[in-house]
C-alpha cells in the first residue's frame, strides 16, 4: 500500500516528470484510464488527477522532487507514455525491463508482461544526490543494466 509511483511523459533522458505518488503506486491502484491511454494529452489528465487524488507531489505546484535519491530507478514503479509505442509502459525498480501495467493488472507474470529488457534511463532530478543513488543501488543488490 506505501509503495511510490513516478509518472512521465516520454521514455529517457528526456522525459518529463508530471509528478509521484507516495502511496497506492501499485498497478492494481492505478486507474485503469491512466494505464490504458494511447493519448499523450489524455494520459498526462488522467495521471495528475491521480496524483491530486492521492496528495502526491506536482511539479506545476511549486513541489520538488520527493525522493532522497536522484532518479526514478530507485521508485517502487514507474509510469511512462512511451511516444514511440503510443502506449503506458512500467518499471519495477526490483526488475531490469519495461512491462505492460494492463497485463499486470489481468494477471499475467512479469515474464508475460514484457515488453523490453533493460534498466531505462530517467532524468537527473537531484544532481547532488547521484552518488547517494549509485551507492543504494549498489548497497541492495539492485540490476543494472545498459540504459534503453
């Protein structure tokens, strides 16, 4: 039930952050009409409602990034509209792929859910805690992998 959730526009480097939750991050307390979006605009609607719902943290709020570490590779999961799939995709931060939150939710294994293996790579949100992240990810056995 406590378990984070990162939202974004786009896949990498350059994605957009649109905000986190820090509780019901879990694809089952996702709504639906976010992890069924084909549309950029409808998703990005669907996830600050979300996000006010839930007393998360906005961007356009004034609000920081709320994690001690630096990227998103440490959040339980990760919401992102791929623009190149037209699709919502997610990452685990126990995994090192991208699956589909839909067939996570009908209850198919993670293996079933597949969409791309690999550790994605996430915007610097806070530069002076890189280290620290590096060091948590390390410290917990955590999967690094080549970036998407």
């Amino acid at each position: 039930m406590e378990s984070k959730a990162d939202f974004y526009t786009g896949v990498g480097n350059d994605a957009d952050w649109i905000g986190s939750v820090m509780i019901f991050g879990e694809p089952w307390h996702v709504p639906l009409e976010i992890l069924i979006q084909v549309n950029k605009s409808t998703y990005e609607e669907a996830a600050l409602d979300f996000i006010r719902f839930s007393n998360g943290y906005i961007p356009d709020r004034g609000e920081l990034w709320p994690h001690p570490w630096s990227d998103s590779r440490m959040t339980d999961y990760v919401y992102m509209f791929d623009h190149r799939q037209e699709r919502v995709v997610m990452f685990q931060s126990e995994t090192s792929i991208l699956v589909d939150p839909v067939k996570i939710v009908q209850g198919f294994t993670l293996e079933e859910s597949i969409i791309y293996y690999g550790t994605p790579s996430f915007p610097l949100m806070r530069p002076d805690t890189k280290i620290q992240t590096e060091e948590v990810i390390k410290n917990n056995g955590y999967i690094t992998s080549a970036p998407l």
